[in-house]
C-alpha cells in the first residue's frame, strides 16, 4: 500500500495522541524521549567568621604627649606606645579604641585635665598599631568647643581612619558607619552621657552623639534596614572610678540588646568593669544573645594606681552561617593590660604591656624582676573581676 505524505502526517498525529507530556519535561535531541529535569540542589552550608577587638580610652596627658616629641625634629611620635600589643590589636578585623581626646591641631593648644588637645599623631601611632576605627563621643568631645570637634574629625579620617560619634553636620550625623569584614556586615554607633557641662552650641546638636535611649533604639533598627548583620555600640557611661556597673548602665544595655544591639562598648569610669553575656528575649519574641563589657578602663593614660593603670583588650568572634545569614557570638575574650612608665634617657615614657604575655616570659629588659609577682597578682584579681557577672562561662575564653 502506498501512503501519501498527508496519509503519513494523519497516521503520525493519531499514534501521538494518548502519550502524556510532563510539561517541565525536555526532549533529548538524540532519542527523542523526553527527560525529567534535576532536581535543585539544596546551597551547601558554610560559615564565615571575624573578630571584633576593642580597648578602652586614650587619655592623652601632657607627660604622653612630651614623652613623644622630638626636640631636634620637632615632631612628634607615639608608636612605640602599642608597639607590645599590636601583635593582638592587628588580629581584629574591627579594632575599636575610643580616643578620649580632641586632637584638634598645635593652633588650639596642646593640654591636658580638664581642657584636653593632643597631637594628630597619637591617630598615627594607633593606626600603625592595627586600629581601624575611633570612636570619639565623650564627656572630652567638646574640650576645644566646636571647631576642636571639626578639627578632630578632620585630623583622624585624613589619616584614612572612620570615626564616630561626632559629625561636622546634621546630615553626617544621620549616616551610620558599617564596616564589612569576611561578608560579615557591621554597625558601629557611639554616644556619651554629656560634655563635662561644656553646652553644645545651639541648634548643632549633631556635633556630638548624646546618649538618648529612643534614639538609640531607632538608629538600630535603621542599621539592620541598611543592611547590618551586627550592632557594636560603644556607651560613655557609668561612674568614674567604680569596678562595678550601676543599675542604670544595666537597665539601658539590656535594652538596647532586645533592641537588637549585639556588642557594646563600655567607657569613661577609667577603670575596668566586668563583662556579661546576656540571653534576652528580643522585641520579636525570640531569645537572642548579646555581650557587653561594663567599662574597657584606660588602654593608656597618666593615672597610677587603684586600677587606673589597667586595661583590657576586649575580644569578640562574630559567625555568620550560610545560607540563613544568622549571627552568633562564638568567643569573647578580655586580655588585662597595664600602662607601664618608666624613665630612659632622662625621659618619662610610656607603653602598653599585655600583662599574661610579659609574666609568662619574664624577660622584659625594661622590668625589675620585682615586678612581675605583681603584675600576676594583678592579673589573677583581673581574671576574676572580669567574669563576676557570669555564670555561664561556654562563650569564654
């Protein structure tokens, strides 16, 4: 029988008709059968992680800022002020210091309590030993009035370090520093509880970060709108003086924690306050974890004695899990610090000692041997002081 190709077309159609096609189905091109497509494969689960390092105040009084001048240069050089612990601070990916002094130019004056004016280069020594952040809202931000505070802005972030805390501007106020590390997005704020009684220049509120606590809590929900995946807030709060937190320094952080706050910075007391995981229940309802140290004391100062001398380092790993982009606070760690001064040269110098580190060598030129049963007594109250707050200690280090 001979067929037509009209026939054939027919007989083609008709012998198709019951066969059922899966639309997401493709055809292969060699055999004509049509193939299931893969199923999406699930992203694989990864982590990233980076570390917050903070220190507390750099006070810089005139015998720090005579030990770094150079009379045959007539210049000035404050590196060899972190030269032992910058092997620590060079870790951090945020490396935080609050910088408790306006650094507003020779034209100002330099001085000291109760008017402070360093050197720029103290913002030098500080960025060659690893920081990469200084906050600057403290009861000293208004020392030089307000050109001190413009001049301040001017001589840190033209040595190519972000500062916050102060602005030059209402609208420079408004926008908040986010630092983005490993894929790890963060929000640094700074606030202060006041000026010294030093007023604020009417109408230009924006020249220094005040501690507000609504305003605060809105500045954080607008760093997690912009993306942050952590808040670090540093608070110039407390008592001078005081080892221990008072009630309202508590009451706020653990506010600002259920508002979304995951790491705050204490300063101003000048000596060192516990640090404190706190579990809380967030303003969704759901638990979240925050940490806080109450006071970092004096990273380097001219105040002896009464723990005015010690410091800390203070440590925090932040991971960040993939796909969920969830945070989580994996380590914290605090390193006591003290301000060692010591005559060489017929000059008064000064440099900052991670005390751990110095009596386990026992080999520092510079120290009587005198010295280091101090130093690990010092060390060991420092240790326990540090944790005081806690009683779970799975985060420390």
């Amino acid at each position: 029988m001979r067929f037509t190709p009209l026939l054939i077309i027919f007989i083609l159609l008709i012998s198709g008709c019951d066969r059922k096609i899966n639309p997401d189905s493709t055809l292969s091109a060699k055999t004509g059968v049509s193939e299931q497509p893969e199923a999406p494969q699930k992203p694989k689960p990864y982590t990233k992680e980076a570390k917050l390092i903070a220190v507390g105040d750099i006070l810089m009084h005139m015998a720090l800022t005579r030990s770094g001048y150079n009379p045959q240069k007539k210049t000035y050089n404050f590196d060899n002020f972190f030269k032992e612990v910058k092997p620590i601070i060079s870790t951090g990916d945020w490396a935080i210091a609050n910088l408790e002094i306006p650094v507003a130019g020779p034209e100002l004056g330099y001085s000291e309590y109760p008017i402070f004016n360093a050197p720029a280069q103290i913002v030098d020594a500080a960025k060659g030993a690893g920081f990469n952040i200084l906050t600057n809202a403290n009861n000293h931000a208004l020392d030089k009035g307000e050109k001190g505070v413009i001049n301040t802005i001017k001589n840190i972030r033209s040595r190519g370090v972000p500062s916050v805390g102060t602005a030059t501007s209402a609208k420079e106020a408004q926008k908040i520093l986010i630092v983005k590390k490993n894929d790890i997005s963060m929000a640094i704020m700074a606030y202060t509880f006041g000026t010294n009684g030093i007023p604020i220049p009417k109408g230009k509120n924006y020249l220094v970060s005040l501690i507000d606590e609504n305003k605060i809590i809105k500045d954080i929900a607008r760093a997690k709108k912009q993306g942050a995946d952590a808040v670090t807030i540093s608070l110039h709060f407390g008592d001078e003086y005081h080892r221990q937190p008072n009630a309202g320094q508590k009451q706020l952080v653990k506010k600002l924690i259920e508002s979304g706050a995951d790491i705050i910075l204490g300063c101003h007391p000048h000596v060192v306050q516990p640090y404190q995981i706190l579990k809380v229940r967030g303003k969704d309802g759901k638990p979240r974890t925050g940490v806080v140290i109450y006071s970092m004391g004096n990273f380097i100062a001219y105040q002896i004695g009464s723990y005015k001398d010690l410091g800390v380092i203070f440590s925090v790993n932040i991971r960040k899990r993939f796909p969920e982009k969830t945070i989580e606070i994996t380590n914290v760690e605090a390193i006591p610090t003290w301000t060692h001064n010591y005559t060489l040269n017929n000059k008064l110098n000064f440099r900052v000692l991670p005390i751990e580190a110095v009596v386990t060598r026992k080999n520092d030129p510079l120290l009587p041997s005198t010295k280091y049963p101090v130093l690990k007594n010092q060390l060991l109250d420092m240790k326990r002081h540090l944790k005081s707050l806690n009683s779970d200690t799975a985060l420390f280090r």
